[in-house]
C-alpha cells in the first residue's frame, strides 16, 4: 500500500526515541517522523523506510504549524544538532522535559501512581553555556545551498572548519560563526582562533582522523557563570612555541585582562576527544575558578563542572530537598566526580563519603574539599561493581543513612545496583540525566517491594535541547540486610 519515496500527510502528536516524532495516518499506521518538527504540526513527509507495523518518513514541509511552533534564532538549525527545539517555545520545551519522565516511568519503569513534578525552568535560556568544545576538521560540512557551488564561488575554505559536527557526521564539522548557547565572548574567543589557525595552515594543519596526520583538533573554551574567569584551551599534537605566542597575543589584544588564563593541550591519541595528555601554559595561572553558591571550584583544562552554573545551583538545592539530611546523618555520594554535590551537602550531615572510579576525579574532589575548608568529608576511589573490596572501607565508614547517586547516562550497572538494594539505606536520592536509564534502575530498586519511589522532578539544564535531568527520591519499606 505505501512504497517509498511516496509523501504523506501525518499530524504530530507526540516525540518518540532518537529525536523522532510520532503521528497516525487515517488508517491507523504509525509514522514517525525524521527532522525538526513540533507536536501540532500538520506535515508533509517522505516516507524512507517501510516496516510491519509503522513508517519512518523525513520531514519535507509544515503545511499548518503548531501554535507552540517559533523562529528559530540560529541560521543552521535543522542542520547542526546541538539545539533540536529552538523551534518550539519555551513552555513547550518544559511540557515535553517533564512528559519524557513521566512517560519512561510508566512504559519503562512500570510506574503507575507516581506524580512526575514540572520541570524546573531555566534562566537564562540562551549564552547559558559554560564549556564549548569545537572541534577543527579538514572537511567543511556544506549547507544544502553550497553544494553544487563552484570551489571558487565557496566564501569559506572547503578544506578547513571550527565547530561542531553535524550528526551522524563525524569526518566533517559546520564551520561556526557564533553559537547562541555560549556567551558573547566565548564568540569572540571562536573568530579569534579561527582568523589566527587560518593565518598559520601550514605550521597548524588540521588534524585527520583519516590519516591521524595534523595538528589542530579542539578548541574547549570554559566561561565560569559566576566569577567570569575565561579559559582558552587549544588542543593540538604537538607544542608549536611560535603560532602558539601569537594566538596568545591575538586574544590579550581582542579580550584583554577578560582573559584569564591561555593553555595549548597537548595529546597523540588517535582520537577526536578533548582531553589532553599534557598542558602548556602560555597566559595565566592554567585553570579558572568558578563557585556554587558559597563553594569554591579550581577547574583545570580537563575537570569535569556542570555546564550550566545557575542551573547546577537550582539542581543541588533540589537533591538537598529531597535528601533531607540531619545533622546526625552518614551519607554516601556514590559516582561522585568532583565532589560538587558531596561539597554541596556538607554542611548538613554529619559525614559524607564520595565514591568514584576515574582517579582524576578523586584527586579533584579532594582538592575541592581543601579549598572550601570541609573537613567531614572523605573521597575514596571504589568500584561499586566489586563489593566484596570495599565492603571494608564501607564497614570502617558506617551504614549509610542516605545515599545520593549520580551515574553516567548509561545509568547503573547492575551490580552497582545490587550492592545499593543490599545495604539498604533508609532512603536514596538518584539524579539522572537519561530518563529511560532512570526509569529502568527505578523498577529494579523497587523490586519486590524494599523501595517506593515517592517524589521525582525534572530540572532543564539544557534549554533548547531535548536534554533533561531529574531528581528522584525513593523510601525504604522493608528492613535493611547488613553490608556483605
């Protein structure tokens, strides 16, 4: 009955997984939808994919808009896929965060008498960004209008791009001439690199992932959202002293004592990660401070710190609210990175113990600790998969009156899991920022009945973006089993 190729006419009723959108035809066929559109739009889509039971169809155009539908500011939206609702307002935006979470809870989780909160708002909801990670490719990634132009009719190098890959697209990158997520020197930070990496092509050639032959790779750029200290980190394969010196120069002149602090990191990996294996510091101290309410952070070239500050501010005080320590209380922050949010709770509990696999973190977390003068705190590097080793350092700390969890997007692993069911704290607060991976380790702790979720809200950190964090608090209902 349907052949590809062939255009349909499908209203938008709701998201579904992997940035599609879903609607029915009058025959009752599911069609999901591939491109930026918004519940309520009426569309015309081009179906590329035929299955059993549903379509998969690309967005070709929107024949009546949904009233939550508004003009997205950035010219490459629809092409870079960094901000996939800026077509939406922001009041939608929240509505669907929050229908996210709560429909994972019921169709992943099983949940079925949970209140999912509304979701937290953000402000601002544009130049809220605190890092920006471009990355420099040796293949410009040519808007649909550029395609079949002439080399010579390009007003940008074809061969040469700063700024983000298009998706599913990693050979190339948009080259960028500002993004609206980052703040207006962090824009400036970007044309400066790019006008000086252009002026030294052939001592800074790009690097390929093709060949692993080249120099330039990221350009991180940490703006702190509280003290304003800037950070420049330029990645390449290797020192070169001169072009270095005179990017350094080129950005003292454009942003002046704004500029904090200049690092060119180095690193041989085979790989496209920002992450350097040694620093070279050219201005300034090499890291930038940055605060959350009263707490101090160092951030080094290669710390981890939440990317919205205010934002970060207005999820810790919803992780205090839900835990609700005492003074009394022994807490665990188990994937604790840093320490943020071990730092953040210090000050109403009696102990804290931060646990965390990657090495670097601890060492962080620690230093943070000594900054701020918090002293009931202890960092340990663990492995919540191996419980039989750390149930001595567990034991020598004490039972848990609450556990705060914060894992990777990934969510637990299943031992992790397990180890958290068998020493049974009497409540467990779990921030997640993957709502299926949240409602999946939700239906597992609650398992036979030992935990109750009682409250979970969503907090959007990432305006314009699908992305969203939650807070879940859960309750113990069955007596505890001993650490083992």
């Amino acid at each position: 009955m349907y052949r590809k190729k062939q255009l349909v006419e499908v209203e938008i009723v709701d998201l579904a997984d992997k940035d599609l959108c879903f609607g029915k035809l009058a025959d009752g066929i599911a069609v999901f939808v591939q491109g930026p559109a918004a519940v309520g739009d009426l569309v015309r889509a081009e179906i590329f994919k035929i299955k059993k039971r549903h379509l998969v169809a690309r967005l070709r155009e929107v024949l009546r808009p949904s009233p939550h539908r508004i003009e997205p500011r950035c010219p490459l939206f629809g092409t870079c896929g960094g901000c996939k609702w800026q077509h939406m307002d922001y009041a939608e935006q929240l509505r669907l965060k929050r229908k996210q979470v709560a429909d994972a809870l019921e169709h992943v989780g099983g949940f079925d008498d949970v209140a999912c909160e509304p979701c937290l708002p953000a402000d601002p909801i544009f130049g809220y960004r605190n890092k920006m990670d471009f990355s420099f490719t040796d293949l410009r990634y040519l808007p649909s209008d550029e395609i079949d132009l002439d080399p010579a009719e390009h007003e940008k190098p074809i061969d040469f791009a700063l700024g983000f890959h298009a998706p599913g697209c990693y050979a190339k990158a948009l080259d960028l001439d500002r993004c609206d997520l980052a703040t207006d020197d962090t824009n400036l930070v970007l044309d400066v690199v790019r006008e000086v990496c252009l002026r030294h092509r052939d001592d800074l050639p790009v690097y390929s992932t093709r060949t692993h032959a080249g120099e330039l790779r990221n350009l991180v750029v940490r703006h702190a959202g509280r003290t304003g200290e800037l950070m420049v980190n330029l990645l390449t394969s290797t020192h070169l002293p001169a072009a270095m010196t005179d990017l350094r120069d080129a950005l003292l002149a454009a942003l002046g004592d704004r500029l904090t602090t200049f690092v060119n990191g180095v690193t041989s990996a085979k790989n496209t990660v920002a992450f350097s294996q040694r620093e070279h510091i050219l201005h300034g101290p090499g890291f930038i401070v940055d605060r959350l309410e009263n707490l101090s952070f160092r951030i080094s070239p290669n710390s981890f710190f939440q990317t919205n500050t205010a934002q970060a501010e207005i999820l810790y005080r919803l992780v205090a609210e839900f835990a609700d320590p005492r003074p009394d209380h022994v807490v665990y922050d188990l994937f604790c990175g840093a320490g943020s949010i071990t730092l953040f709770l210090a000050d109403r509990c009696r102990k804290l113990l931060g646990i965390e696999l990657v090495e670097s973190a601890v060492a962080d977390a620690r230093a943070n600790a000594e900054r701020n003068g918090i002293e009931n705190v202890e960092f340990r590097q663990l492995d919540l998969k191996d419980v039989r080793r750390i149930a001595g350092d567990l034991q020598a700390f004490g039972r848990p009156d609450l556990v705060v969890t914060d894992p990777p997007r990934a969510g637990m692993h299943p031992k992790a899991l397990a180890f958290l069911r068998q020493i049974a704290p009497p409540a467990i607060v779990y921030v997640s920022c993957n709502p299926a991976s949240l409602a999946r380790d939700a239906r597992l702790l609650c398992e036979d009945g030992l935990y109750r979720l009682v409250r979970c809200r969503p907090v959007d950190l990432f305006p314009q973006t699908n992305h969203v964090e939650t807070v879940a608090r859960f309750e113990r209902t069955l007596p505890p089993t001993s650490i083992a």
